[in-house]
C-alpha cells in the first residue's frame, strides 16, 4: 500500500481528522484535504471507500445477499452462471421480475455484471469466469407446418452444409452428438416457456420417452410439429404445453420422431 492509499485509509476506515493523518505524515492539513478529496472528485465516495477497504459498496438485504451467495455457488459447482430462473428456484423468490429487480441493483453497486440478451448473462465483479468452450450448430429450419425437417444424416453431418450457424457453449450441448437448431414457429408450446422465435436446440434421436418434447413428422398430413409425446393404448398423443389447444392423436405408424429438445433459447422482447 503507497502513501496516498494509506492516507485514504486513515480517513475512510479509521475515520481520523484532517488534522490528524498530517500528523502522522508529516503533512499539512490543507495538503491531506488535497490527496483525499482529488481522488474524490474523479470517483464516488462509495468507489474509493471500496477500493481502499476492499469492502462491499452496500450492506446488502437478505435477498440479495441469498442471490449472491447462490450464483457463486452455481459457478463453483458447474462453471457456467446460472439463468434468472434458476435463481427464482434456487433461492425461493416469487417471481422473475423481483430477481431482475434485484439483480439490477446488484449490477448497479458493483457485484456482478450482466449481458444483455444472454439468458446466462451473470458474472461476477469479484470472479474470474470459467472458460468456455463453443461449437457451432446448423440451423435447419423452423419448426412449424410444412415441409420435413431436413435432418442431417451421420454420414453429412456437417455444419458447412447449413446456410446458417448458432454458436453455442457447450454447458448447452454437454458433449451430446448430432445437435442441430430449429427456430419455433408459433405458440403451442407457450406454457412450457417456448414461444414464437424462439430457437430450439435438438438431437437427433428417432425414439424419444413419454412426456419428452420431439419433433414430430407426421407422414399422412406432411406437417411437423413440436409437442410432447405419449404413448397411449392405441394411438399416440401429442401434447402442446398450450391451454387453448387440444392434442393431436395420431396412429404409431404416422409418426416419425426428428429429434427431442435439450435446450432452448430464448429471443427476449
């Protein structure tokens, strides 16, 4: 620590007088008044008490202080940072928007960072974060009413072959093969949280469990759709997470899975 950091210290943490930190440097009152309030004009009180301290900016609320110590947590444990969601879960918190709010008052103090239009935008001020390693995924197609999903087979699996590419992380993937991405066309799925522009992350599989969301060709009718899928005696239903729409019963034979969903990414308004 330099002489002008030990000054500011004296003055902040110890809160001594003017007249006594220039005793203890040999200094004149006026000339102590110049070191600390120079500093003062280029940053906030708050910013220097911190810098010299080296202590939180604000006493933080419970909350807060829960959803500081559950997004580090998050990091340590799985090296990615969480999404809001996760801190609604995680922390007890009724709602999004108060973790916004919340979060939004974190990032103002100095304790985290955050990245607009990234669902795991949250950094830490304080932590250095996991490097990331990422991949490219081939946008096929939309997900809608239409033509079938030009799914890649193994021996074209590339992703030059697409017009266009995602660049993922792959905390999105974790090491799954044959990932490719659908922009979702519509809102039959609007209660699961996947809505219209949004773009889903699948792997082609052709047999998926029951209540898992897949892309479901429909031979007869030349459609495909994005719903959970349950085997029933019979038929198979396929369920849209929307209250307004009814299912669709189709028989086995007119049903070809393309992929299940592993991921969604969110367009935020």
């Amino acid at each position: 620590m330099n002489r002008k950091e030990q000054i500011l210290k004296m003055r902040v943490e110890e809160k001594k007088t003017l007249q006594q930190v220039g005793d203890a440097f040999g200094l004149s009152r006026q000339r102590v008044h110049q070191i600390v309030f120079s500093d003062y004009q280029k940053e906030s009180r708050k910013a220097i008490k911190a810098r010299v301290l080296g202590s939180k900016l604000r006493v933080l609320s419970p909350k807060q202080q829960r959803i500081i110590d559950f997004v580090r947590h998050f990091w340590a444990e799985r090296s990615y940072p969480p999404t809001v969601r996760d801190i609604v879960s995680g922390c007890g918190i009724s709602s999004t928007s108060v973790v916004d709010y919340n979060l939004d008052i974190l990032k103002r103090e100095g304790y985290i960072r955050r990245h607009p239009g990234i669902s795991r935008g949250i950094e830490m001020v304080t932590q250095s974060p996991a490097p990331e390693h990422s991949l490219k995924v081939p946008i096929i197609g939309q997900i809608a009413a239409g033509e079938p999903i030009p799914v890649p087979t193994p021996d074209t699996w590339d992703v030059t072959a697409s017009s266009e590419t995602l660049e993922v992380t792959e905390d999105l993937t974790r090491g799954r093969k044959e990932v490719y991405a659908l922009t979702v066309k519509g809102s039959s799925m609007i209660d699961a949280l996947i809505n219209d522009g949004d773009i889903v992350l699948m792997q082609y599989v052709n047999v998926v469990e029951n209540g898992e969301m897949a892309a479901i060709w429909l031979k007869a009718e030349k459609e495909v759709t994005l719903k959970k899928v349950y085997r029933e005696q019979g038929h198979i239903r396929l369920q849209p997470s929307n209250s307004h729409m009814k299912p669709i019963y189709a028989e086995p034979d007119n049903v070809e899975i393309q992929g299940r969903v592993i991921a969604v990414i969110r367009q935020l308004a």
